[in-house]
C-alpha cells in the first residue's frame, strides 16, 4: 500500500472556516486516519501549504499541528511544481484575483462559495478553469449533511409521490457586538466587503433546491437590513450596509414552490438552526442538519379547527423518525474526499464551478428582485 502525496495549498487557514472545517475537520482528519484509500490500495496523503495574511497566526498554526509549510506569499505557493490543488477559504472579495492566479498556475481549484460576487465573474472563472483543462469545484457542504442526506433517500425512494413544497426556515441572532459580542465577523454586515445574508445563503439554497427537488426557475425576494448599526471587533460602531435577513419564494421546475426565510435577526424556535419541510401527495419530511422525521399519508392526523378549546393533539409526535442506516461522517469532509479522488483518480465531481456560477446567478438576480420589488424569472446560463 503505498502513500500518494497531493500537495494542497490551503489559502485563508487564518479564518473561521478554513481552520475549523477544512484545516482540522476535513484534512488534517483525513491524514490522522492514515490518508484516503484509492481504488487500487494506495492512499492518498494531502500535504499542506498554508497561507494566509498573518505570519505570527500561520506559524501559530502550523506549531500547534505539526506542520512546517506555511508562506504569506500565494504567488511563490503557486509557482510550486509540487503543488496540485489550490483551496481559497478567504473572503470573497479576494477570490477572484486568487482563484485567476491559480488557474494560470495550471494548478485545480477548490473553494468556498460563493465562487465570485457577480454572475458575469463566476461565468469567467468557469470558463477559465475550462480552457485551462484543471479540475475545479465549490463547496457544497449542505448536501453532505445527515439531515440532507436522510431527505435525499427519501426524495430517490419516492416517498413523498409528487411534491409540492419545500419550506426552509434558517438563522439566528447575530449579536450586535456591543453589550454581547458578534459571533459573525463584521464585514458580513458590509456590503461594500462582500457581506450580505443573500450573497452569503441563496447559493446554498440554489444547491439544495436544485440537487434534491429541481432546476430553479423563478425567485421574488425580499431582503432588509433590520440592524442598521452594529459594532465591529475593535469596538467601533459601524453602520450596516449589507442585507442582514432575506425572505424568497423559488419557483422550480414541475411546479414545485420553495420559501426560504434566511435571518441573522431571529431567535431559533425550532430543533436545529436550519429545518426543511417538504411536503407530497404521499407523505411530508422535516430535515434539519442531523435528523429527519417523517409523516406518511397513511399517519397523517385529521386536525379540526376550533379556536375556542384548547389544543389535545401533540402534533411533533407524531412524526416518525428516519433512521441513520448508515454513519455520517463531517459533511466538508466527505466532499474534499470526493475532490481528492476527483483529482487523483478522475471520479465524478458534478459540484463544479458551473453549480457555482448558477448559485451567484440566483443571488444577483434575488438581489434584483428585493431591489424592483418584482418576480424575476431564472434565464439558462452559458458556459
């Protein structure tokens, strides 16, 4: 069994996401179980290159892991002919330049979404990616969740007979960071720096729509700012430019009709932070980041309305819940193990750069929406 090296550059280490799940979660976690076994017995090892802004936080870092290789430097990274992947966690403001880098340096690209902060940028990455013939991809990391992927064997063994809607309810409240500090960092609340709760969860909602239920055909929205003023992390009041809750109505191909309320401004009065409903002629689902619980038509209850007693029925109970069936590992996890044999083995990756350039499309024009105050229809992009 032999070890096969892909060497990954790993840009924006320093931030929340790119330590936490991609960093430690996905591969350091693939290398603490020995590597990624192939199809042929050999296992492949992701050695790492961090990079980032902030020498003393890399160095940090690379001590507290046991890695060396690290460089503020992304242009001599790229330069590397060891270097097969590159993965951008920063923010998005700073993708595009990097990203181009990358593909001019012939090297794959994986990264955070959303890929670009304009359809008409995304669509360039796209087809630089393609004329460069590298290998590219973009998190989708909701597809990889228990609770999703509990929804999506139920939507491929036809549980739900035909559906009609699906119901998304995500958020929570985002502190202002004055007498309680902001658990987001506060260029998310700029729109002037890439923030925005649109540009931020409608490409997550175009991947999920579209990878479970179908092709998203129309959107009206509506996005607000519902804290004008916040305090940043040095303790200046700022004022918030970018869109903190945003309420949409996706129209997907066969009929089906999608609400999605998205909200940094809400307090959580559900079971996990983001809940689907979907709701069939032959049966209903509730999935959120872990579970899933289910009501088929042969259980459904016939409520009565009638306000002037008080309610009998203990309606959550009577729900049914799916079971595992199988062990779910990290959802970002599970995707860089799909880009790694992508990459070194030439397996599917369908999660590519044009996915990511329909989800920007879905946030411009939802934007567009919110801003004419009007349903806009979904045009076919082309790459």
């Amino acid at each position: 069994m032999a070890r096969r090296p892909v060497t990954v550059i790993v840009n924006g280490v320093t931030g929340r996401m790119g330590y936490r799940q991609h960093l430690v979660r996905s591969l350091l976690a693939i290398r603490e179980q020995g590597g990624l076994p192939t199809g042929d017995g050999d296992r492949i090892w992701p050695e790492l290159v961090l990079v980032g802004r902030n020498p003393d936080r890399l160095a940090e870092i690379a001590q507290r892991h046991g890695l060396s290789d690290w460089t503020t430097d992304l242009d001599d990274a790229l330069a590397r002919d060891d270097v097969d992947i590159y993965f951008d966690a920063q923010l998005t403001q700073a993708r595009e330049k990097a990203v181009r880098a990358a593909i001019a340096a012939g090297k794959h690209v994986y990264t955070e979404k959303p890929l670009a902060d304009s359809v008409q940028t995304a669509l360039e990455l796209a087809n630089a990616a393609k004329q460069a013939a590298v290998l590219h991809g973009v998190v989708q990391d909701k597809l990889f969740l228990p609770g999703l992927r509990k929804l999506k064997r139920l939507v491929d063994g036809g549980f739900f007979g035909r559906i009609l809607s699906v119901r998304g309810e995500f958020g929570y409240w985002v502190f202002e960071g004055d007498w309680q500090a902001a658990q987001r960092p506060s260029w998310n609340y700029r729109a002037e720096d890439g923030g925005g709760i649109v540009l931020d969860m409608f490409p997550h909602w175009h991947y999920v729509l579209e990878r479970l239920f179908g092709p998203v055909r129309a959107v009206t929205a509506v996005a607000a700012t519902h804290v004008p003023r916040r305090v940043d992390e040095r303790g200046e009041e700022y004022e918030a430019t970018a869109d903190d809750a945003a309420y949409a109505i996706f129209e997907l191909a066969g009929g089906i009709v999608a609400q999605i309320n998205s909200s940094w401004t809400v307090r959580v009065h559900r079971d996990e932070l983001v809940e689907f409903q979907v709701d069939g002629t032959h049966g209903s689902a509730v999935a959120g980041l872990r579970t899933c619980r289910i009501q088929h038509r042969g259980a459904t209850p016939k409520p009565v309305w009638n306000p002037d007693l008080p309610n009998a029925e203990s309606f959550r109970d009577q729900w049914q819940v799916v079971p595992d069936n199988e062990e779910y590992d990290n959802g970002f996890k599970v995707q860089w193990e799909a880009f790694l044999r992508h990459v070194v083995e030439g397996t599917p990756f369908p999660w590519d750069f044009a996915s990511a350039a329909r989800g920007v499309q879905l946030a411009e024009l939802g934007l567009v929406s919110a801003r004419e105050g009007r349903r806009v229809e979904i045009p076919e992009l082309s790459l």
